[in-house]
C-alpha cells in the first residue's frame, strides 16, 4: 500500500496536536480523520474504514490502551500508540493488547512518517515458491492471503502477526534471529529504544503463540531457538 491510498484515524485528546499531525499528514500524501476520544473513535469507526490508527495512551474517560484491547476483538487494523517517554510498562501493555508498534512523546515528525510507513508494507507480497497450506495441528496457514484458519473459522490476525507468521513461515523449519525479524518489521532500534525492540518481538510472539498452539506455555509450531531466535515448525 502507498501512502496515497492510505486512510489515517489519529485519536489524541490534545486540540494542538491533532491539527498539526493532521496537516503534516496529510503533506505527505495520506488521508486523515482525527478524533478527540475514544466515544468518536468508535463512532467513527462504525462507518469508515482505515488502514491504520494513531492512538493517544493517556487520554481522558477510556484511555488508548483499554481502546486498543476492545478494538482487537473486531478489528485487524494496525494501531500505533504514542506514549509518553519512559513509559515502558505503557508499551508493553500496549502490544500486549493488540497494538503493532509505538512511539514515545516528544517525537520527530519524521519518525512517525518513517513508523507508518513500515506498518503499511510490513504485509510481503506471497511467496509463490512454497506451498500455498501449511498446517499446524488443526490449524491451516494460508501462504498468499496471509489468512490462518480452523477449519471453517477465521482466526483473526493483526497486522505486525499477519507479517511475523509470513516471515516465519517463508523460512519455516530454520531459525530467524530476532535482529532479523526487527529489521522485518520495520522497527529498527533507535539509541533510547533499542534494548525494548527485541522485548517488543518477544511480546508479539508470545500474542502469536496463543492463536497457534493448544498450549502457548509448551510451544510445539512456534519454538523459541535458545540464544538465537524463533523458527516455525509445521506438520
């Protein structure tokens, strides 16, 4: 997806700030609707569609974070959280609930651009050279739609599990570095944030593990490789 096509919903109770992301985004070549909590997000999000969420942690009434875990349940699209600086436990609780990526106050413009960029592509075109099904247990992993199923049921994916599943399974029965699935993510290490991107794919890894294993506390598809990385193992 190009940024031109891209439909961005910024949520941030700050005035100030919305208008500024607003203009600056829309500089850039995306559409933009903002919102000034999370009762107009969900208005909002009951008749437009958008590619990806900017969402404010600390706002008052329902906070981003609460936002985020009860907008998983329905929808895949991507959020990205800002949080104030040095608030890891915000961070974590964040893609523990469903969040792809986040970036703390005060931010560069440019960062953001460059964040929301690389939540856009991060879904691969399919990889043709491998088999269109692989299965894990009960489970069917569709390899050009990215779609993971259960017999008749759809197991619904964010967007950041959508690509760390395509990744995994592109190099399924071999190991993948965390270092590699950051770089794949888009999410490389800055000099305050480096340390928490591995923490970050180990989050996600670990949201991916409970759609995929009967027993996510004894990984039998998604194997942590001690001293390494993870790699995907399938039937």
């Amino acid at each position: 997806m190009t940024s031109p096509d891209a439909h961005l919903l910024i949520v941030d109770d700050d005035e100030r700030i919305r208008s500024l992301l607003g203009r600056f985004l829309r500089r850039n070549g995306y559409m933009v609707t903002t919102a000034s909590d999370a009762a107009q997000a969900r208005r909002l999000l009951k008749g437009l569609e958008f590619d990806l969420i900017v969402l404010d942690v600390m706002m008052p009434g329902e906070d981003g974070i609460s936002l985020t875990r009860d907008l998983r349940k329905v929808l895949d699209t991507p959020i990205l959280l800002l949080t104030a600086k040095g608030e890891i436990e915000d961070r974590i609780a964040g893609l523990e609930g469903g969040a792809d990526d986040y970036l703390s106050k005060p931010f560069e413009p440019r960062e953001l651009l460059l964040r929301i960029a690389a939540i856009l592509r991060r879904i691969p075109a399919a990889d043709h050279s491998q088999p269109k099904f692989l299965t894990l247990g009960a489970l069917r992993y569709d390899t050009e739609k990215g779609e993971l199923w259960q017999n008749d049921t759809h197991i619904r994916l964010t967007g950041t599990e959508q690509a760390l599943l395509r990744r995994l399974a592109a190099s399924r029965g071999q190991s993948v570095s965390r270092a590699e699935l950051i770089e794949d993510m888009g999410r490389g290490p800055s000099a305050e944030e480096g340390e928490n991107s591995e923490r970050a794919i180990d989050v996600q890894i670990t949201r991916l593990r409970r759609k995929l294993e009967p027993d996510p506390k004894e990984p039998r598809f998604l194997q942590t490789v001690r001293g390494t990385g993870y790699m995907l193992v399938t039937d």
